[in-house]
C-alpha cells in the first residue's frame, strides 16, 4: 500500500518506522533534514511539501502536537488537501481536539475523502514495541479500512464512536493522568515529611486499592530513582487537560476535578518551562512541600 506519514516526532518516527517495514511510505516533517534522516534509514521516501507527501497515497497519517497544525497543513497549494486523492484515507493520530476533527472531516467530504481521527497511548516505548493502544472516532467503513493500517504500530485498537470520539477519549485519558500524577505527587510528599519512608509508602500503595499507573510504573521509575527524562512534555498534558476540560462544558457535564487539575498543570508549566517532563509536575510539588520522594 502506498502510504504517506507526516509528523517525524517522539511518537511518529517509531510508528511511521513500523509502516516502512510493510508499506511503501513517503514521510515529511516540519524540519526536513529529519525526514531525509529518516528516509535513508527506513527506505522510504522523503516528501518536499505535505501535498506531495499525500500524492498518490491510498491512507496518509499526521501525528502533530495539535489539531490546530493539522487544519493548517492542509491550506495553500502545496498543503496536504491538494495532494489528496478522491477515495483515499486520512487518518490523524495527532493529540487533537474533536471540534477540530468533525471540521477537518465536513472539508474533506466533497472531496470524497474519508477521516478518523486515532490518537495513540503507550509512549514512546510503546510506539517502538509496535504495542500502542489506538483510540478510534470516524464511521464503520473509514475504521475498516484505518485498521490494517493502524495494526502496524497498535495492538489495541478500538472504535470509539463517530470522528471526535477518539480525540475525546484521548483528552479524558490523559486528564485522569495528570489528576493521578497531582493526587500521588501531593499524598506522597505529606508521607515522606511526616517520616514514612518513599519506597515503602509506594510499595504499600501498590498492594493497595489507591494504586494507578503513576504509583505503579511512573514514581518508580523516575521519581524515586531521581531520574527526569524527557518523555512527554508537561506543556502537551496541560493541552490535552485543556481539551479534556472542554470536552466536559461542551456536553454539558460539570469537571471541577478537571478544572483544579488544569489550573494546577498550568501553573506547573509557567514555572517549569515548555520543555519540563510532565513527571516533573511532582518534582514542583517536592519543592513547594520541601521534602524529595526518593528510595
């Protein structure tokens, strides 16, 4: 199959590498000495313009930071809707938002061109172990035909419901995230000043009903270790809570949870940086609290 991937991010480089091995791609990217790197490791093709990127191409996937990039990839004669071809696939595994989604849908239409937005969970490690878990929004016959694709790099792969919904589902995942990563870092820094050992106070919590993927894998590894790396960036789990949190008023639901765990995450990013990890969310509440969790 003939296969176009724009976006050479963190994420995207290991999933459009899983593609290469099975598909004949075409990658661009923003910065196009990656994609040329790329493109002589993985045997593809590098792109000069996201239009040529998508000539030609049965399915086309972006992985950006936002739906805002995605929308704005497709503008101007050298944009990615002009190289689309009636009855192709563009699939957006982007981060995205699914007001922006249902647009970028409603465009393509009379062009006769099928989307579904299918955002990833997993990591980079994830990605690299072909293992993510792809959350899917878009009609029955545009996911029948995403899903081969997406079983490159996904091994859960699940349609959530009409284009948006994989966007939503995404958003309302990594907005549990950034609660658990507030509730944890919080709880264990009033453990750890008041004399109960780290390491002990999370293996007690991990046999525990109050244990979750920041307890279990994220505070091991980084946190008590002392170890920072740059993995995900603080500013996209602030994006992504943000949509979260629009998500909620848009349906009418009411999130005070998720608007403190904004708020929180906002102010975690003003201080921190655009380039913190987001497990350094923990590390300001060390700082604040003036203890360190560590094993």
């Amino acid at each position: 199959m003939r296969i176009g991937f724009l976006g050479l991010g963190a994420i995207g480089a290991p999933m459009a590498a899983h593609l290469a091995k099975q598909h004949k791609l075409t990658v661009w990217n923003r910065t196009a000495a990656r994609a040329t790197e790329f493109a002589a490791t993985h045997g593809a093709h590098a792109a000069r313009t996201p239009r040529e990127a998508a000539a030609g191409a049965e399915v086309v996937l972006t992985c950006l930071p936002t739906s805002r990039e995605v929308a704005q990839l497709l503008d101007g004669p050298d944009g990615l809707e002009a190289g689309l071809g009636r009855g192709s696939l563009l699939i957006d595994c982007t981060s995205g938002d699914p007001g922006t989604s249902r647009e970028i849908a409603q465009r393509l239409a009379p062009r006769g061109v099928a989307f579904v937005d299918a955002p990833v969970s997993g990591g980079v490690s994830g990605a690299e172990a072909g293992t993510l878990t792809v959350m899917v929004g878009g009609d029955e016959e545009a996911f029948s035909r995403a899903r081969p694709v997406l079983s490159a790099f996904g091994k859960r792969i699940e349609r959530l419901g009409p284009v948006g919904a994989g966007h939503a589902m995404k958003a309302v995942n990594n907005a549990l995230l950034a609660v658990n990563l507030l509730a944890v870092g919080e709880a264990l820094a009033a453990l750890v000043k008041a004399g109960v050992s780290a390491r002990t106070a999370v293996e007690v919590l991990n046999a525990s009903s109050g244990r979750s993927f920041v307890s279990e894998a994220l505070v091991p590894e980084r946190v008590l270790t002392g170890r920072w790396p740059q993995t995900f960036r603080l500013a996209l789990l602030d994006k992504d809570v943000g949509i979260a949190r629009g998500f909620l008023r848009d349906i009418g639901v009411e999130g005070p949870l998720l608007e403190l765990a904004g708020e929180l995450l906002g102010q975690a990013r003003a201080e921190l940086g655009e380039t913190a990890d987001h497990v350094e969310a923990i590390r300001l509440i060390e700082r604040r609290a003036g203890v360190e969790i560590r094993g």
